[in-house]
C-alpha cells in the first residue's frame, strides 16, 4: 500500500505544518540495515517496547495490523502521561508521521528512512510542538521528551542491525 505523505514530507521540510510551532527537535542516524528492515521493524508499532525503552506499551485502537493513515494508536511512554496518536502520513517503506493533541498543545512526529545504499539507511525522527501551551510543555517536559526521541532512534538502530547480524 502507498499513501502519498505530504503531511510527512511537510513535517520534515518545515514544522511549521502543525501551525505557529513553539519547538521541535530533529535527529538522525545511519544504520547498517537496508531500508526494508528497518521499515518492518519500525511500522510494526506495536512492538516498539521490545526494541526501545522510550515505549511501554503501544496498541493500535481499530482492526488494523500494521498502522495506515487514520489509525489510532494508543501510547504510554516513561514520565509521560498516555497519549492517542493519529497516523496522518505514510510513505510505505520510507516513514510515517503521527500527531496527538492535548488541552493546549499539539504534537507531532514523524519517521524517515532514507536508503543510502543496499545495505544502509539514514533514520530520521522529529517531533514538533505548537498550541498555547507548547513553551510550558516543553519547559516541564521538553528534556524527557528529547530524550525518549533519542532513545527510539537509538533503539531502533541497534535492532535493525541485530537483525541483519542474524542474518549473516
């Protein structure tokens, strides 16, 4: 299945797609897997605990298996209360975007992969946050947050390339 991603490519091009944004935080990563692996581990979100302690618990809230635009997905992340995230962008095989909103806040993330060979791939992660408010969101929980972002990308790196030592 390949649903066109604007609201993805926007997230990456500009932040600015979830309106006047407060903050946003980018960070990337090669990983010695191809893009394929990657995808299948990373859009199989219901398995993100097992791969990164950022997530505790993800289920996806409909009969869907694998996440689609309009999926809901509910998440429980350490130090932050649950949140129900909404696919609103997918490239299949290259990433997803989601967002999730709160009294005052509106939060958006987004996942690319980016093939930079047969055997490797450049992951990029940003969140983005904007609505009245953001600032004090992040003052409260901007330093956990950006932690939990690096936590996944670390994860996720460490898993694609476990898997592909498996393999060898």
């Amino acid at each position: 299945m390949f649903t066109t991603g604007r609201r993805l490519r926007r997230l990456f091009s500009s932040p600015r797609s979830l309106g006047p944004v407060a903050h946003a935080y980018r960070t990337s990563a090669q990983v010695e897997a191809p893009a394929d692996v990657v995808w299948q581990i990373l859009s199989d979100v219901e398995r993100m605990p097992t791969w990164t302690t950022s997530m505790t618990h993800v289920t996806l809230l409909g009969p869907e298996t694998r996440i689609a635009v309009g999926s809901r997905v509910e998440v429980q992340q350490p130090g932050l209360p649950e949140a129900t995230w909404e696919v609103d962008g997918l490239v299949e095989g290259r990433g997803f975007s989601w967002s999730s909103t709160t009294p005052g806040v509106r939060t958006g993330a987004a996942h690319q992969i980016a093939p930079v060979s047969d055997a490797a791939c450049e992951v990029t992660l940003v969140t983005a946050q904007s609505g009245m408010l953001a600032g004090l969101t992040n003052l409260v929980q901007g330093s956990k947050a950006r932690e939990l972002v690096d936590t996944e990308l670390a994860g996720l790196k460490a898993e694609s390339e476990l898997r592909m030592r498996g393999k060898g």
